[in-house]
C-alpha cells in the first residue's frame, strides 16, 4: 500500500511559504498618472501664435526714440538737434522737454519745433522718452559733409563702398544699449558675394562702437555693397567714404548714407548743378539677374536719354555705370535726380566728385504726411518727385527757436520733379503731403551734401495679440 507524502519531518511540522499580495505605492502611481494627464491638457491646448494675423496692427504712441549720430569728419563736429512739435490734426507729437545725451550725463532741454547746436567728435547718441519720444531728429554736418541721424535698424544696405587704395571707406557700428549687440556684415562685389570671415558675428560691447576699415579687411578695387543684418541687440550703422588721389591729389570724404531695403522702383534725388564725374552703383541682392531703366527727373518730365540702356546686374553682385555724359549737356539740363524701375528689387547710389568734394544720392523713401529735418545755415534747396497723382506739398520753415520764416505750396505732378531754393537762414523744414512724394535736401556750395528725407515717426504700431491659451 503507498503512503502519501508527509507533512512531518523528525516530528515536526514543515511551513510552506505563501506569496506575498502586491501593492503599487502613491509615488508609483503619481509617476504613471501625471504624464498621462500632462499630454492630455496639452492636447486642448490651442498652438496658434498670439499675435492674430487676422486683424492689422493698432497705433499706439511713441514713448521712447534712440538716435544715433555718427562720428564726425574732419573739419566740424556740429550735431543739430530737433524736437518737431505737435501739427494740426496731430494726436500725438513732442511738448518739449530734456533730450539725454547718452553717454555723456548730460540733457538738452528742447522746445518744440525748436533746433538745438551740440558739439561733439564722438558718437552722439540721443534718448527720447515720453514727451519727447515723438518728433526727435537729428543731423551731424562736419565742413560740407551732412548726414542723418538715424534710429538703429534692423538691417541696413551701404550701395558703392570702396576698399582700394585711392578710395577706401570705413563701417561703423555704435550700440546704443547696455547689452552687447551682434551683427553679420555681407558684402557683394563685381563678381558676386565676397567671403569675409571677420564680418561675421561682429559683437559690439554694451554702450561702445567698433570702426572697420574695409581696405584692411577685404583689399579690392572694385565697387562693393554691405549688407548689414542685427541679429541680437540693436546697432546703429554709418559708413564713410574717403576718397584720396595719389601723390599730392584732391583729398575727401562723405557719408554714404544706407538703405532700410532694396526696391524695385527708386528715386535718387540731390545731383546739384554740375559735377565733374557721375557713377551710378546699383547692387542686385537677389537670385536672379537685374534688369534696371535708368529715367532723369526734370521739373517738366521723366525720360530716358538716347544711347543709356538699360543696366544689367547678375545675382548677387554690384555694377557700376558712368552716367558723366548722361547727366551733362543737353541732356543733364535740369536734372533734379533719378529713377531707377527694375525687374526685381536692387539697392543704388549716385557718387558724385565736383572738384575735391565728394557726394553721395541714394534712394529717398516715400513721405506719406509729414516730414521733418533740422538745416544747417548757409544754401540749401528742396528737391521732391515721385507722386503718383497731383499732389499739394506744404513746406514750412523755421528758425532756430522754431518761429515760422516762410513757408510755400508746392504742387507736384506725376513724373515730374522740383526744385525750391530754401531761405538761408531757415534752421528746420517741414513737409506735409496729400499722397506719398519722395523728398531730400541738398545743401551748399561750399561742396554738396544731400540728405533724403523720411516719414516722421510719431507712433509706433503694435500687434494685435490674443490669449495664447482657450
């Protein structure tokens, strides 16, 4: 007979081990649970931008401007200040009030539609908040040299700089900020884009400004554009051009004013009277090749003269013409400027050597209903074209203390162009516009300088944003 096993060993009983019941701690559990509700909230979450691309951006009033000047050239160090004052109609402009002077300590107490004289070599940069934000603009003159003063751009184009040895021109780029400030500096010769590592990431220090001479860092002789692009911080950019004759020659220098943007249809306005060489430089930023009309702007009409074809500008490169003969004889008489209408949008400038003077014309951007520039004393003329229908032009001059000395209306038909003497002694003009015109100053003899005028800023426009979450 088989026994069944036995529990029993040496008289005692063996216990056998039961599995012990499994539980999943809090900590565990919170673990699997909160990822799984983490991706589920952020499933209903909507992921569209805030700003609503549906409705169009809403003005608001400017509380605070920066300006910087560039540093100035040899033979005068003269900075003219503006604050333009409130215009009829107007529901934001300056009251007046303290304009700082970074860097320096110090304040200009400005009246409205007043013009304030500051010397100073270095870079001036100027701060506008609150009531005097709107309105505040600036000039630097130094001998018969003028530029504007201008707000730091995102991007800014200089058309016909030089790196040889008898014209040579220097970049330079002034942080207003306390931050550091980076840029990329491309440049675009003859022959296309031109390889220049050390204008890659430029970092300038909080509150500094940097000077590159380009004849050190890219030796050529032939024209070139900088395309100049902030990528952290703000800057803002001047280039000087100088221009030397071997030996014992003609020695000068000016500012080439920039560019916000290529275009596509530009004025060049400011050519004064005669000029001993003219050359047209247009770059061509784009991918594909340029086909660019060359019009002159007279009082009476736009034409185009018989023998100046058309300029053709590969992608990516800089042409210059020789428009000496189209701009002198017959066919120069009265020219206030020129209109470039291309295929595709390019940048330009017109230099211009009379005698041992150098200048330079650049694309004028369109006034839409005020502008406003502060004058230097001594001869100095209005030149306007570009309306697009019959357009009243007001000008409005004043002196120092912003009293009015004269003023004229001015009416501007299209493809026509003008030319209005201004008084001397005039320290500040106004436009006001119906439709969009181009405008600039010229100034002199002694020399040329030509300055383009632009749109007064008095408001600043803010998108329209919604929650980023519902």
């Amino acid at each position: 007979m088989s026994r069944e096993p036995s529990d029993r060993a040496g008289g005692s009983r063996r216990r056998v081990a039961q599995p012990a019941e499994r539980s999943i701690s809090s900590t565990t559990l919170l673990a699997m649970v909160v990822p799984v509700l983490t991706v589920g909230a952020l499933a209903l979450v909507d992921p569209r931008p805030t700003e609503d691309p549906g409705e169009p951006p809403r003005s608001a009033p400017l509380v605070r401007t920066t300006v910087v000047c560039p540093p100035a050239l040899a033979g005068g160090d003269d900075v003219f200040v503006l604050l333009a004052g409130a215009g009829a109609g107007d529901d934001a402009a300056s009251s007046g009030g303290p304009v700082q002077v970074r860097g320096r300590d110090r304040a200009l107490d400005v009246e409205p539609d007043a013009t304030v004289e500051l010397s100073d070599r270095d870079r001036v940069v100027l701060q506008g908040v609150d009531d005097t934000a709107p309105g505040l603009v600036a000039a630097r003159r130094s001998g018969s040299a003028s530029t504007a003063c201008t707000t730091p751009w995102a991007e800014a184009w200089f058309t016909g700089a030089g790196a040889g040895a008898e014209r040579s021109s220097e970049l330079t780029l002034v942080n207003p900020d306390g931050g550091p400030a980076v840029a990329d500096v491309t440049v675009l010769g003859e022959d296309g884009p031109v390889e220049v590592p050390a204008l890659r990431g430029l970092t300038v220090a909080g509150n500094r400004s940097v000077t590159l001479d380009l004849a050190a860092l890219v030796p050529r002789r032939d024209e070139l554009t900088l395309h100049v692009r902030v990528t952290r911080g703000r800057l803002g950019s001047s280039v000087v051009d100088r221009f030397e004759e071997l030996g014992d020659g003609a020695r000068t220098a000016d500012w080439l004013p920039p560019q916000p943007a290529p275009a596509a249809d530009d004025h060049l306005l400011g050519l004064g009277a005669s000029a001993d060489s003219r050359t047209l430089v247009v770059a061509n930023p784009g991918a594909d090749e340029a086909r660019v009309a060359i019009r002159l702007v007279t009082p009476r009409t736009e034409f185009t003269p018989t023998g100046l074809e058309e300029v053709v500008v590969p992608p990516g490169s800089t042409t210059s013409v020789d428009l000496g003969r189209a701009l002198s004889g017959r066919s120069g008489r009265g020219v206030v400027g020129l209109r470039l209408v291309g295929d595709h949008p390019v940048t330009a400038s017109l230099r211009s050597l009379v005698g041992d003077d150098l200048t330079y014309a650049v694309g004028a951007p369109p006034v839409s209903s005020r502008a406003v520039t502060p004058l230097a004393p001594g001869p100095k003329r209005l030149v306007l074209s570009g309306a697009e229908q019959v357009t009243s032009v007001s000008v409005v001059l004043r002196d120092g203390r912003g009293r009015q000395v004269g003023t004229e209306e001015i009416t501007l038909q299209p493809g026509q162009g003008s030319r209005t003497s201004l008084d001397a002694a005039a320290r500040s003009v106004e436009l006001r516009v119906e439709q969009p015109v181009r405008a600039a100053v010229e100034s002199g003899p002694p020399g040329l300088a030509v300055r383009p005028l632009q749109e007064l800023a008095v408001d600043r426009e803010v998108p329209a944003v919604r929650p980023g979450l519902y």
